[in-house]
C-alpha cells in the first residue's frame, strides 16, 4: 500500500513540532513560513518543485 502525504502537510507538522519541543522560536518560524511563502510566488518556486518531484521520484525508485 503507498501512502502520499502532503510535503506542505508534513513540514507544517514538523514545524509544530519544533515550536512545541522548543527546538526553535516562534520569530524564527515565522521567518521561515513568510519566506517559503514569498519564495513559492517567484520563479524559483518551479525549479524548486521540479527538484523535490525528481528527488520524490530517486527515492520511490529505490523501493521499487
């Protein structure tokens, strides 16, 4: 069975994570939320899903 889990999904849970285990600061997560923010209305938001697709796609690959 192949689970498919959301990559906004599983880094917003990784971000509530390091809040709540203190492991960083609130200012220092909302400067990192504002700049994916910012960073996903650019052209660089293209190359960037390209290369997390291509990496998704070496991973699965290694499974198979």
């Amino acid at each position: 069975m192949t689970l498919s889990i959301s990559a906004v999904l599983l880094f917003g849970v990784a971000a509530v994570f390091a809040l709540k285990v203190k492991s960083t600061s609130f200012g220092a997560a909302l400067v990192l939320f504002l700049f994916g923010f910012f960073a996903a209305s650019t052209g660089a938001s293209g190359p960037i899903n390209d290369a997390f697709t291509s990496f998704a796609h070496f991973i699965a690959s290694l499974r198979a």
